[in-house]
C-alpha cells in the first residue's frame, strides 16, 4: 500500500432502491454504520445512521435517499475503480 484512504460521499443518480442495489452489488466493500477500517466500507446513510429520522429531517440535514458513504481501504485502486463501476451497472 502507498498513500492513505479517504472517506468519499456521493448521489447514485436514482432512488432508495437504486442505491440498495448499487451497494449490494458491491463486492469489496463491507457494508458497515461506521467507516473506520484498513478495509474498504460502504454505507447508504438513510436506512444505516438516519433511519430513525424522518424524510423532512434527512433532507433538513442533505442526507438523501441516493447518498453513498464509501471508505476507500487498502485494496488496490484499479480493484475498487473495477468494483464501483460494475455496481453502476446495477442502477
């Protein structure tokens, strides 16, 4: 490994159900409520950190329905660009 992670946060250009399909055709990534690791984690905020909250709230807050957490681990770029774009598919 060279360099450092990073935690990124990005819209699936869709709904709830689209994004619950991007993440679940993820292949590397654990899913996880929380993004610390050495390996790569995913979460799709509204039904993992702000499921108790309402609709109104989440978006008082610009937490969207297609909002993706995504903490970029140890594995090799080239394996995670590979991983993303083929759950892109999925959408």
């Amino acid at each position: 490994m060279s360099g450092y992670g990073g935690v990124v946060s990005f819209e699936i250009a869709g709904d709830l159900q689209a994004t619950s399909r991007f993440i679940d055709s993820l292949k590397i990534p654990y899913i996880a409520p929380s993004l610390g690791g050495c390996e790569s984690l995913v979460e799709q905020p509204t039904i993992i950190s702000y499921w108790d909250q309402s609709s109104e709230e989440r978006a008082r807050l610009g937490i969207k329905d297609n909002l993706v957490r995504f903490s970029c681990g140890v594995e090799a770029f080239d394996d995670i660009q590979s991983d993303i774009l083929q759950a892109l598919e999925a959408v």
